[in-house]
C-alpha cells in the first residue's frame, strides 16, 4: 500500500517540474501604456536570462519617447511601423501618436533599468529585472 502512495507521489513530482520548464521558456512580458504623459505598467518585472518583451502603446496626442540604458547595453530588436530595427546601442525611440512599438532583449543581469521620456524629462520610469527569488 506505501509502495503505490510513493509511486503515485513521484508522478506528481516529475508533472510539477515539466510545468516549471516550460513556463521558463515564456517571455518575460511588460505592457506600457503612455497616457496624460505618464507610463503606466503592467506587468513590470522581468527576469535575468528570461527574453523580454515590452509593448509600448502612446495613447497621447504628443509624440513621446522612450529611452533606457538597458537598451544601449546590449543586443535589441524593436518593430515599429511595420519595420525592425535590431543591434546594438540604441539610444531610444520616438513613439507618435497612437502608434505601438515592441521591444525585444534579453536581460543579462539583475537591475533596475531607469527609462524616461526625453522630450518630457518629467516622465520617468523604472523596470526591474530580478532573479527568482529576489524580491
Ligand atoms: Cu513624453
């Protein structure tokens, strides 16, 4: 009777850590929505190692920017407008009115990676990338 309870308790085992795995292989997503000159977030937590992918909406009728050293550090893809642009050391981008954007990397090391709109230096914001476990 204990043999078939054990059994029945490493099927469980090995189900949970297939669910972990695949779940590991999902982007890390960040949704920002830019309105009244403000980021709003959803989801702002990325991990280290994780690919990222942020959605940048301007639902302003003022073009905005969105710029970050994290995209200066290292390789970066952003599709806007129908086109890609990818590599490495970009400063930022310009988002005008209703338009949409989507950045894709891979964060390499835990941080908070500061952004901000430079042509309002007031509009400010932070994404954090955080290994698991880190709070
Ligand atoms: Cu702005």
């Amino acid at each position: 009777m204990t043999g078939i309870m054990r059994g029945m308790l490493v099927v469980a085992m090995v189900g949970a850590g297939l669910a972990v795995a695949s779940a590991a292989q999902e982007p890390g997503r960040i949704d920002v929505t830019i309105r009244n000159f403000t980021f709003e977030f959803q989801g702002a937590t990325i991990k280290p190692n994780q690919p990222a992918v942020i959605t940048l909406k301007n639902l302003d009728k003022v073009t905005h920017g969105f710029m970050s050293p994290l995209l200066g550090e290292q390789e970066v893809e952003i599709e806007a407008k129908g086109a890609t642009t990818y590599g490495r050391g970009m400063r930022g981008l310009h988002l005008n009115p209703g338009e949409t954007a989507t950045i894709r990397f891979m964060p390499m090391k835990p941080g908070r990676y500061k952004f901000e709109c430079d042509i309002h230096p007031n509009m400010k914001g932070e994404i954090l990338s955080l290994s698991i476990g880190e709070v």
